[in-house]
C-alpha cells in the first residue's frame, strides 16, 4: 500500500537544530520546518544538549512540516532518520527520562582520559577493532563520564535499568513510546565500542571502558523497517525505515555507491568521505575507517577526514579582517585577478589536521610584494580551501589505493563556483554540485525509501539525482604542479609554529 502514499519524511536532527523535511516520489523537497534548540556550556570545553529539547524540537517540526503544506499523516509512507552522530544520551528504561544531557560530539571533557588511554598503547587496539582514533569526540568515552559522574548510574546500569543511544536511538525510543531501543550501525561504528569487521559491540572494549553490555541498543541495517511511530506522535502509525550518521546520510545521499566515489562537504570545516566499497581500508594517514551504509547483508565501507578551517577561512576575513561585507563577496575579488600571483595563505588557525597533523602550526600569508592586494588575500584564501581539500583526497587515495571518480560536493560554500572550478583544476576530476543540496536529509529519505518500495532500487534513486552544475577540470599540468609546490612549501613553513 505503500507504493499509493506520495511522501517520505526526513528527519534531520543536527547540532544546532532539529528538522523535518518533506519529499516527493521525484526526491523534490515539498516541506521544511527547522527549530533550533539550546546550546549548554556548562564548563571550559563542554557542550551538551537537553534531551528533552531534541525530542519536542525534533517532535514538533514533524507536525509543522505537514501542516505548512496541508499534508496529511497518513500521505507519508515513511520516515527515514539522519542526525549528529557520536552525541551520547542515557536513559532509564523505565521511565523514559535521561539522567543526565546529552553530551554532545564536540565537548572535550574525555580528552585527558584519552590521552591515558594512548599513553597505555591502547591506540593500535582501538583503531584495528573500530577504524577511529581514540578521541573525546566518540561515545565510549562519554558514556563512562556518566557512568562515573551521576550518582548511582553505575549500579543502575549494572541491574539493566538504563539505556544508551546515540541520537537516532533516542528519538526512536520517543518515536515508539518506549517499544524500540535500536541503532544503525554507521552510527554504532562512531562509538568506538562497535567492531566494524565483526558488526558486534566489542566485548574487549567495552571492558576496556567499563561499559556494561545491557546499556546498548540493538544495532540494525541502515534501510529496513524498523518499527513503527506510537499512535500518539502524528494521528497515524508510520513505518520508520532508514537510519544514518549524517556523514554517511550526505554520502548516500550524493549517490556515491561506487568505490572510489567522495563527497565533500564545504561549510565551517569540510567533511570529506569516500567510499572504499566492501574493504574497510585501514589508514596509514590517521583518516578514520567507518561504515559507509549496510543495506541487505551488504556493507560498504568509508574513509573519512576532515578539513578544521573550510569556508570559516572566508567567515574570518569578512569579520575578522572586515576585507569585505559578504562571504558571496569573496568570488568577486578573487576573479578580479587572473592569476594568484605567487601568494598563498595556509588556514592553520586551529593548528592543522588531515594529513598534515600539527596541532603547533598556525595562519601564515605567504609570498606577499608591495604588489598584494586584498583580492590577492581573499584568492589565497578560496584556494586554501581547495588545497586542503586536495591534500586529504589524494591521502585517501594513498589509503585506499583507488583514484577518485569523481567528487560531489555540498555545503554552504560550494556556492563559490570560482573556488569550485580551482578545485576542480587542482585534483583534475570532475566536480559536481546537485541540484538538492540537502543531501544528508534526501540520504535519509532515500535509505527509508528503498527499505518500503516508494523507490524500487538504486537505479531509479541515480535517476533523481540530478547536478545543478558540473565543473571540469581546465588547468594545464604543469600550472597545477607549480601551485601545489608552493602550497606544500607553505605548509611546511607554518608547521610547528607555536612552542
Ligand atoms: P555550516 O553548516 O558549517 O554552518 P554552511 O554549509 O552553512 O556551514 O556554510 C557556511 C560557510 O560557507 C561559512 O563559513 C561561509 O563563510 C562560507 N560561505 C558561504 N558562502 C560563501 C561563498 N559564496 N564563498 C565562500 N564561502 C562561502
């Protein structure tokens, strides 16, 4: 019956907000509702979330998505869910209610436990079960912060009376009334409790963080029936269907199902993720191994680095430098010259990561004549973006041994389509931007599609998938070895910068 319901909903419970987003069988977005939601700062380096505010905010843009467009309940055929991963809930099983806030992926109060942990050479255990680093930003370690830090969780977890869940998890247990504790394994394999090569919770890790099996969900594919909504949070039950870490979502969703095929996304930072196809490939670069999708019996696997100062590079100039007014101003300036003019700027104000990894490193223009302009800095700086794009690529490619096809990209900077084409140029691919930027929600919708028959199988999801713009690459060779020469040279000279 499903095939006669004419919507998928997708719920995208972020960072800084929770939203519902409405398709159609053609994967056109027919409704959005957004609700942000508080930020708690509790201490230098913490950062949670109320639990109950993800869920009423989450809750109450599903029934906002409907009624902005006049559609009914029961037109939904089913719901697909995608959301920030590693943020770490506990829950009483029976009352429902979290006993302390979600601990969100970036706060960092694990982070010198961490370093023991690495201190005790458990890095090479870590990495060889579960793909990761051992690092503040997954679960493990935030579970144990709770166990150890609210008073009788210990005991209570011990006699099986609590539940944890990554964020997917918490909203399926709400979604159901309690009836559904499960997980998907992308986003089990960012707990680093989760063996990626067995697909089981690990026994030896958990040992090793003192987590008590009991606590875990069940861990499920990524598009599969589920369960279905409780009676009471829309006026009809409807089937859940498809979960992925947001990452993974915006993979699937960009349709990269190829080995050899990456997305990146551009915004604050850039978030890259290519998928090695069934081989989990192990990083000589300090990428992270993880699930791309299960669907089936079948499992893909990814690598995935990221970039610290994407379009914030951009963000920084504007409100930083006051270069110019807009960050879509930035375009402008850097076509106004033909050419760099041998000025490179290194984004290293955070220190740097992938591959490079120098936390000591910092920010450095290079190259300046009396000639630099501000057009010659806002150049720099679009093509910093792309370097470093261009470095964690060709590091993935080292890893997996395979070159890439091609590179789709989403984000809100993928907007500069002079930044977009210089990327283009320096990793002599073919770029392409769709048409449906919101790919991490469609990778939701199209994971719960499959699961239900509303799309029949990849094929016709790949006829959806339409580019909004293609950029092919135009640099001759030895114009782009010249570039990246110097853009290494300057790498290496901001490197261990700070003592
Ligand atoms: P996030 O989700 O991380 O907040 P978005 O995807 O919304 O990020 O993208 C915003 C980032 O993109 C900002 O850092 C901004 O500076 C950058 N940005 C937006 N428009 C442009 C543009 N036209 N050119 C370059 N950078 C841009």
């Amino acid at each position: 019956m499903t095939q006669e319901k004419p919507y998928l909903m997708a719920l995208d419970q972020g960072t800084t907000s929770s939203r519902a987003i409405i398709f159609d069988k053609k994967g056109q977005i027919v409704s959005v509702a957004q609700k942000d939601f508080k930020q708690y700062f509790p201490d230098s380096g913490w950062v949670e979330h109320d639990p109950n505010e993800i869920w009423t905010s989450q809750s109450s843009v599903m029934v906002e998505s409907l009624i902005n467009q006049g559609i009914r309940a029961d037109q939904i055929a089913g719901i697909g869910i995608t959301n920030q991963r590693e943020t770490t809930l506990i829950w009483d099983r029976k009352t429902g209610k979290a006993i302390y806030n979600a601990i969100v992926w970036q706060d960092r109060r694990t982070a010198s436990y961490c370093n023991s942990l690495k201190e005790k050479g458990h890095a090479d255990l870590v990495a060889s079960k579960t793909g990761l680093i051992i690092d503040a930003y997954f679960s493990a370690t935030k579970i144990r912060w709770i166990l150890e830090n609210v008073e009788g969780a210990r005991e209570k977890a011990k006699a099986g009376e609590l539940a944890f869940g990554t964020v997917d998890s918490w909203l399926i247990w709400n979604l159901t009334a309690g009836k559904t504790h499960i997980t998907d394994i992308t986003n089990a394999s960012r707990t680093m409790i989760y063996n990626i090569h067995t697909q089981e919770w690990d026994k030896e890790l958990l040992q090793l963080f003192d987590i008590p099996e009991s606590l875990l969900p069940e861990v499920k594919s990524c598009s599969e029936v589920y369960c279905e909504t409780a009676g009471d949070v829309l006026s009809v039950k409807i089937p859940i269907a498809g979960i992925a870490g947001d990452q993974q979502a915006a993979l699937f969703g960009q349709l990269c199902t190829e080995p050899g095929m990456a997305k990146t996304t551009y915004g604050t930072g850039c978030f890259l993720v290519m998928n090695t196809g069934n081989e989990a490939v192990k990083s000589e670069n300090q990428l992270l191994t993880t699930v791309a999708w299960k669907i089936g019996n079948e499992i893909n696997y990814a690598l995935e680095g990221s970039v610290f100062i994407g379009g914030a590079a951009i963000q920084w100039l504007r409100d930083g430098i006051e270069l110019f007014p807009n960050a879509k101003d930035s375009e402008k300036l850097a076509m106004s010259l033909d050419d760099n003019d041998g000025v490179y700027f290194v984004p290293a104000l955070t220190g740097l990561g992938a591959p490079h990894w120098d936390q000591n490193a910092r920010g450095a223009f290079f190259g300046i004549t009396r000639g630099t302009t501000s057009a010659h800095m806002t150049r720099a700086a679009l093509e910093a973006i792309a370097y470093q794009v261009y470095d964690v690529l060709k590091a993935m490619e080292k890893d997996s041994g395979k070159p890439t096809q091609e590179l789709r990209v989403d984000g809100g900077a993928t907007a500069n389509n002079f930044m977009m084409q210089f990327q283009a140029d320096l990793l002599d691919c073919e770029i392409k931007r769709p048409e449906i930027i919101e790919t991490t929600a469609i990778g939701a919708a199209f994971l719960a599609g499959l699961a239900l028959g509303f799309w029949k199988n990849r094929e016709e999801l790949q006829s959806l998938w339409t580019a909004d713009k293609s950029f092919t690459p135009q640099m001759e060779e030895n114009k782009r070895e010249k570039l990246l020469h110097f853009w290494h040279k300057a790498v290496e000279r901001s490197k261990d910068w700070i003592e």
